[in-house]
C-alpha cells in the first residue's frame, strides 16, 4: 500500500484541493485529505487528475509518421500502410508498439487500444505488442482485428483470415491473458470493406463469451458509404441495423457519415462511438457529429487512431480538437464544452472499454496524471477545469501512475530506454526513407 497527495485533485466535477490516493494491489483504495495520510508520497505544486483513455489507435503506424503526411486516402492506404505494413517483423511490430506507448505515457495516456490486423501465424505480432505493453507498463487493451480472407480490397495477404481461424486465435489469445489487469483482449472485425455480417455477428459472438466490447471501424469515410451503398444497397449503419448487429457491446469507431437516422439507431441499440477528430481531420474524412451523438444518449469516448493517421498519440489534444470542431462546424461557441471532452478523454473512455479507469474513485485502477500548477499553459489556475482542454501544454505532465507504478517521473519514462527506442525506430525506419 502507498499514497499520493497533490496541492488539488479533480473528483469528477471539479477541482478539491489538498487531497491524497490510497492505493493497493494497484487500484485505488480510498480518496481521501492530503493531511490524512501521513507516509503519503506528495508532489507539491501539482493537481491529479484521471489517466486519459485511447480508446482507438494502430500502435505499428507510429513508424510511418511522415511518410503518410499530405495525401489523399486512397494513396495514405495503397501507397504507405499497404506496402509498408507488408514488410513489418515481429520485432519491428515490438519496437512500434514501444514507440507509440512511449508517446502516449508521455502524453498521459494510461490506457490505450491497439485495433491490431497484421496476422502473423499463432498470434506472433500480437504477443509482439503485448510485451511492449507489459515493458512499457501501459495499461493495454488490445483488439485482436478479424479480416476476411476474400474481402474486396487491396490489403496484404498478412491481414486476411477465415472467419473460422480468427475466432480460433482470438479465443486462443483471451486464454493465454485471461484474468491479467493489464491486457484485455477484445474483437475487432475491422470493417464493412473488410469483414461481412457474417463476421461481424461472430466477433460480436466472442464479445458476448468474453464479456467484452467489440471494435468495428464504421462509416469513416464518404467512399466506404459509397461502397457499402453499392454492394448492399443501404448505409453502413442501416446495414448493421438490418442484421441485427447495432448492440451494446458494440464501439463504433469514427461514425462520420450517419444522419439523424442512424444517430437514432445507434442510440437504440445502446452502441457506442469512438470519436477520432485529428485523424478524421488528418484524412480528410469529415467531422463526427458528436454533440448530436451526446444529445441522444450515445456514449462517446476519443482517440489519436494510427501513428501515421494523426502523428500524435495525446488524448488531451483529442480534446481540445473535439470542442473545436464541435465549435467551428455548428457555428456555436457553447457546442461542446471543454468540460464535455474532458469527460469523454477520461470516465467516458472507461465506460466505452468496459475497464474501471478513467476516474479517480475508489475501486478504479490507480492511473493518474500529475500535472505541473506552476507550467504556463495552465494558467491562471483559477479557470483550471478549462485550461487543462483548452491551453494545457505536454509540459505540464509530470508524472504518470499506471496501476500503482510510477511509470513517467518529471517528464522521464521510467521503465526504457529513450536512447535505444530512438536508435531501434531510426533503424527501422531507414529501410523505407527516402534518399
């Protein structure tokens, strides 16, 4: 048992100052007043507040970042993740994942998915990922994609499945980290381009015998509605809706294009969103409709999405970029608060994982962010509810607390090597740079 104390901690819905966390067999124990604890470990100067929830992303595209930058999708798809992720090895799988959760921590994130579709035999890329994880000490969910073997794209063979062969591996997978509070294993049929109904229903099938969500990229873009539309004659959401595949357990990432229709669906059917704003930016792709979602009860969380997709693995910036857009594309200052994204970067992101992280209450894991009072972007400090989305630079995260472990102290990563993980990408990354 050990304790942390900060000058202030937000307790869901505001800042209390001069407050302390119990913490034992890594979640917390008790939230309680600094002066209550004496051994408590205290940083001074400093506010907790919940780690940040990823609650989408592709670890390995963070050896990508640049090669993707300025390009329409079809040739950020078919000209560098095709070919590129084609040649990736296990071990380059390892030190991309690394990367990526290196970041993050950094960026205080404390929990983070990997929506993960390089399909090396018995799972070899997946354990890759996951011991850059357990290295790291970021808490990982990871969504184990299945890919159809005859879906209609120009993926690599690596990607592809039978049905059959990814519910096999995926159950095989959950065993190997079954009641480990670090990993969750969860499925991900990666798309309507890339996974039938047929799929879809069996990864929602190993959702349900798990007791976990499932991940499914949906309505991102305007070409897939266009291609969803011409082989099956309806929407993306509509389509699920008819095979009865719009479920609890179901997180649907991105949901650019839906109308208020299928918002109403959604809703329904109790499914959630995962919205992806600098990425969906980054592409081209459009703006989700997030305080549409919010106003029918639609549970949201935020991601970065892919390394190469984005070039940044913050959900503090998904934030601030979240009440942006809101802003700026219903020409209205009050459309999505900066207190709104907080929620969905944090508690929100839990909910939508079905992991008890995200808060700062009894009983969560012990995933905390330390910030900096005295860092400039957060001043003044009398608006610090707003100054953490609106202003907050990275500078201002010291400390990262993971499961009881400190794992960022004062801006460093406690468990790695930055000198080696710097050479290890440089490495990697030379087989493709351009002269």
């Amino acid at each position: 048992m050990w304790a942390v104390a900060g000058d202030s901690m937000w307790d869901g819905e505001r800042f209390v100052s001069e407050r302390a966390l119990v913490v034992e067999g890594g979640r917390i124990a008790a939230a309680t007043g600094a002066g209550d604890v004496s051994n408590a470990v205290r940083w001074e100067g400093h506010a907790l507040v919940p780690g940040t929830v990823n609650a989408h992303g592709h670890a390995f595209q963070n050896l990508f970042k640049g090669l993707a930058d300025d390009r329409a999708f079809s040739s950020w798809r078919d000209d560098v993740l095709y070919p590129f992720s084609e040649g990736l090895t296990e071990e380059d799988l390892y030190w991309g994942a690394l990367f990526a959760f290196a970041e993050a921590l950094l960026a205080g994130v404390t929990t983070t998915v990997d929506f993960f579709y390089l399909h090396d035999p018995e799972n070899a890329g997946a354990e890759a990922v996951i011991r850059a994880a357990r290295d790291i000490g970021i808490r990982l969910v990871f969504a184990r994609a299945f890919y159809d073997e005859d879906a209609p794209t120009r993926a690599p063979a690596r990607y592809r499945e039978k049905a059959a062969d990814a519910a096999a591996r995926f159950d095989a997978l959950a065993a190997a980290h079954a009641g480990d509070p670090m990993v969750s294993i969860q499925p991900a049929p990666h798309s309507l381009h890339a996974a039938s109904p047929e799929t879809i229903a069996a990864a929602l099938a190993r959702a349900r015998d798990h007791g976990v969500p499932c991940h499914l990229h949906l309505a991102e873009a305007a070409y897939e509605v266009e291609q969803v539309e011409e082989r099956y004659g309806t929407t993306p959401v509509r389509l699920l809706h008819r095979h009865g595949l719009l479920d609890p357990r179901l997180v649907a990432v991105h949901v650019v294009w839906a109308d208020d229709e299928e918002l109403d669906l959604l809703a329904a059917a109790g499914t959630a969103v995962v919205h992806c704003p600098a990425a969906n930016a980054f592409l081209g792709d459009g703006i989700a409709r997030v305080p549409e979602m919010l106003a029918r009860g639609i549970r949201v969380a935020l991601g970065p999405d892919g390394g190469c997709a984005n070039n940044r693995q913050s959900v503090f910036d998904e934030m601030r970029q979240a009440t942006l857009m809101a802003k700026a594309r219903l020409l209205d200052g009050a459309a999505l608060t900066a207190p709104q994204a907080f929620d969905l970067g944090t508690r929100r992101g839990g909910e939508v994982l079905g992991l008890e992280v995200g808060s700062l209450r009894p009983g969560c894991f012990a995933d905390v962010v330390a910030l900096d009072l005295e860092d400039l972007s957060l001043q003044p400090r009398a608006h610090l509810e707003r100054n953490v989305v609106s202003s907050m630079q990275q500078t201002a995260i010291k400390h990262v607390v993971v499961g009881g472990e400190v794992v960022v102290e004062e801006g460093r990563l406690t468990r790695i090597d930055r000198g080696e993980l710097v050479a290890r990408i440089d490495e990697i990354a030379r087989r493709w740079s351009r002269p």
